[in-house]
C-alpha cells in the first residue's frame, strides 16, 4: 500500500474512535487490522507477552481501558506517514481515573505498522520523538 493509503487508513479509525469511541473499533477490526494485530499500549510491560495480539487481545485491552478510565475523551490532530509502512498518529486523551477520581489529560503518539492495507502492529509513546524514532527504525511492532 502507498504512504497516503495508510495515512487514509489511520484518518478513518480516527474518526470512528472520536465520534463513536473505541469500543466501537470491534465492529470493524478486520477492516482495519490484521488477524494477529498487536497492540502495545504504555502499560505493554504490565501486561503478560508485553500487548495484547488480534481481536480477542484487543478487546481485553478495550475492557482494561474502560475499567481504568472514565469519561474518556479523545482527539487526534495529527496523522503523518513515517515511510511506506509506518503512521504516526497524535492522540490527545482526556479521562478520570475511575478508582481515584484523577483527571488525565495526556498527549500520546501511536506508531502503526502497515502489512498491506491493514495495520499490523500498534505501539504507544509518551514524545512524538520516540514515536518517529521507532517507526523509523522498524522498532515498532
């Protein structure tokens, strides 16, 4: 797939997570991911296997998500190839941390790795630095 097909890929989950939530990414994983899509969140090192692989993974990251945040709100102002393989995607997150009550309000860069037209591999950075830099040097997936 061409750079601009996946960066058209990326602009349609962004769109279905901020008008319709994450949750909603269920519905249509096999039109956005691979069947052994990984997906390494921040918390990756907490999780046993360090992420969680295709969509039976991703749906108990979804449930760890919604059992860790509420009001969850996210936006994404930015989406740029990064290669012919590689997306990085800006996300902006505003929650509460449902036990302790504690806003969060975080901005989080995703590298996604692109095997044809489906996005392979996901991974979460704290700097859009470490996001490139990863995505640059194939350490992504």
């Amino acid at each position: 797939m061409s750079a601009q097909a996946n960066v058209n890929l990326a602009e349609a989950l962004a769109e279905r997570i901020t008008t319709q939530g994450p949750r909603t990414l269920l519905d249509r994983f096999d039109e956005f991911f691979t069947e052994d899509f990984c997906w390494a969140p921040i918390t990756a090192h907490t999780v046993e296997g360090g992420g969680y692989r295709g969509r039976e993974g991703f749906a108990r990251y979804l449930d760890d998500l919604e059992t860790t945040f509420s009001d969850l709100n996210v936006e994404i102002p930015d989406i740029r190839a990064v290669g012919d393989d590689t997306v990085v995607v800006q996300l902006q997150m505003r929650a509460r941390g449902t036990e302790s009550g504690v806003p969060l309000d975080i901005d989080l860069y995703w590298a996604l790795c692109f095997e044809g037209p489906k996005i392979a591999s996901g991974k979460t950075f704290m700097t859009r630095e470490d996001a490139v830099a990863a995505a640059e040097s194939g350490a992504h997936a």
